[in-house]
C-alpha cells in the first residue's frame, strides 16, 4: 500500500507502551523504564547474531581477542548483555536466566521492584546453520516492601505481568503482551527502533499444522502418540495436517501464533517432565498464547497454573489454537 510506504506516524514499542501504561494512573513509568532495557538487550544480541555468521567466516570465533580472552559464544554474551541492561534499569530485584545456575538478587541501591525470568538466547542449536533463534521473557512484581527472596518468582504463571519474545530471524521481531492482547513489532534496522507491524495477534482457532520432535516418538506416552497419529491419519474426515518444526522455541511457537495450529515438547519415557523450562520457556509462551485467544496444557492441567518448586524446573507443554489444543486435553482426560 502506498500509504504504508510512506507512513509518517510510526508507533514504536517506547509510545506503545507508555500508551498502555497512561491508562494506569498509578504507575510510574517503571515498567517503561524496564522494557526499554529489555529491548536494548535485544537490540544488541540482533546485531551479535547477525554478524555471528561473518565472524565465523573470518576466523574470529574461538579465537582469542587482543585482551588475551577467549571469544564468548554468543549465548553467554547475551546472557551478560542483559544482565547488566536489567540491573542498571534499577527496575529489577530478582532475575532468572537459563544460563545462571543460581538467580541473581540485585543489590539494595540498584533495586526495583520487577522480577525478570529470561532465556537470554533459546535454540542454541540452530546458532551455527543461521536459524532462527531468540530471546524469551517473563515479568512479575514483588509486593511491595518487602525483602525479595526466590517464592517471588516462584509463582504461577497466570501471575505474570507481562511476558513476550523476540525472533532473531530473517527480520528482529517483538512480541510482547501486558495482559491485555499480544503486540507485534519489528526492527527497524534504520532506525533502530521496534515499529508496531502486528497489533492485537489473534491465534487462529483451529490450525493445519503440528510441530513437534518427532524422533521422540518412540518414548511418547498414549495420549501424545495418538495425537499425533490423528494429526497424520485423521479419523473425522479431516485432511492431515502439515508437519513444521524448526527446533527453535521461539520460531515454532511465533509460526504457531500467527498461521494457527499446536506446538508440543510433551514428556517421554526418558524425560518425565518433557524438556522445557517452566519459567522461562513455558510460562512467556503460555502467557503470549492464552493472551492471543489460544490455550496452553501440560497433559494435566493449564500450563499457567503451574507452581514451580525450582527456577529450572521442566514441564511437559502443548500449546497453540484453542481446539487444537482442546483435543489434546480431551485425549488426556480420558485416560484418567
Ligand atoms: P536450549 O535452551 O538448549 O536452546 O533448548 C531449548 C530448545 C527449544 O528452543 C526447542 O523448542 C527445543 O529445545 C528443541 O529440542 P529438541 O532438539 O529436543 O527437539
Ligand atoms: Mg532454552
């Protein structure tokens, strides 16, 4: 459209946000504060992964740097780029990163009142073919005044604030809800700036794809296996649905939010709670995808009400359209 090529009032996640936020008169601005971080961090591991491919080409990686230090591989680097851009929002008390073994409490000066639980690079695999990878992140709040311990976020994940991802992949792409729909924004690389290009995402009710790490199959339980088994040989007259997997999270699950259908790391006879990370995998997408319309199920119960006893805790997870993922329900609830 002409008028999109010329679009001169472009709505960035900053004025998006502080938007969102004007219609809460109690708040600060502190989440605003706090989001600009999280997105300077995505910013940077953006162009980190686009040049990932160059750097490689050229010898850098693995080779050692003037200082005499090793190169960081590119998930530890984010890990540290969004460490210190949440620490320095001085919007943050606890934070929970897949690559930290123990959860980071920031000290009294810096302090603020949000907890971040982050998978600061998810997909890792898939960094050395130029796949898409990303980021994944999830809010919650302390209450206030009192002394942040690890319960804070070991909450459920209907208790989240807000939760969102970003897809490093052929364009930089936001997605982020604040528990009212979910938003899209893309990076604009001119303008180093996240422009508002899917507003208000709503998942398709029933979708034609299924995404799933098939080479599990022989471990799957009843309920998964004839699933899937419907997925390819329907028995309602349907037509078989396609299979897409990428083996990146935040890809398979972006794909499955915008063209409909169901993504599932369910649990195996080798892994009992599935692969997935509850906090910081499980919970962001859950969040995103009960937000666009879709459900989200851990073969027992809403992924959301989930209580984790440990920060790196797993789960089994199907999420995506809403009858998709009522039928998966449905296979799971008769076998009780
Ligand atoms: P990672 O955190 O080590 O990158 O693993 C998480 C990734 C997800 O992005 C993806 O959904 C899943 O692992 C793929 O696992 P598999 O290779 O077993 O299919
Ligand atoms: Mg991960």
């Amino acid at each position: 459209h002409s008028a999109d090529a010329h679009r001169t009032d472009l709505m960035t996640i900053t004025r998006f946000v502080l938007n969102e936020q004007s219609k809460h008169p109690e708040s600060r601005g502190d989440f605003s504060i706090l989001l600009s971080h999280i997105v300077l961090g995505c910013k940077f591991v953006c162009t980190a992964v686009n040049k990932a491919g160059l750097a490689k080409l050229l010898g850098l990686a693995g080779e050692t740097n003037v200082q005499g230090e090793d190169q960081k591989k590119l998930d530890v680097l984010s890990n540290e780029v969004f460490i210190k851009a949440l620490v320095s929002s001085g919007r943050t008390c606890i934070l929970v990163s897949e690559e930290d073994e123990e959860a980071t409490f920031v000290e009294p000066a810096k302090r603020g009142k949000y907890c971040v639980v982050f998978d600061p690079l998810d997909g890792s695999s898939n960094i050395d073919c130029g796949v898409s990878i990303g980021t994944i992140f999830g809010i919650y709040m302390i209450k206030d005044g009192h002394e942040p311990t690890l319960d804070d976020v070991l909450q459920p994940g209907k208790n989240m604030l807000a939760a969102g991802y970003c897809m490093y992949g052929s364009s930089c792409t936001l997605v982020l809800s604040t528990g009212s729909g979910v938003n899209g924004f893309t990076l604009d690389p001119s303008l180093g700036e996240f422009i508002l290009t899917h507003p208000d995402i709503k998942i398709p009710k029933k979708g034609k794809i299924y995404s799933v790490n098939e080479g599990n199959a022989k471990n799957w339980d009843g309920p998964t296996s004839e699933y899937v088994q419907k997925c390819k040989y329907p028995t309602d007259g349907s037509s078989p649905k396609s299979l897409r997997y990428i083996g990146s999270m935040v890809a398979d699950v972006h794909r499955t939010l915008l063209y409909g259908g169901i993504f599932l790391y369910p649990a195996d006879k080798k892994s009992p709670n599935g692969k997935l990370r509850v906090l910081y995998e499980v919970f962001p997408m859950s969040f995103l995808m009960e937000q666009a319309g879709g459900q989200s199920f851990t073969g027992k119960q809403r992924a959301l009400d989930l209580v984790p006893k440990k920060i790196h805790e797993r789960a089994p997870i199907f999420l995506g359209s809403y009858d998709d993922v009522e039928e998966i329900k449905k296979l799971y609830a008769a076998e009780e």
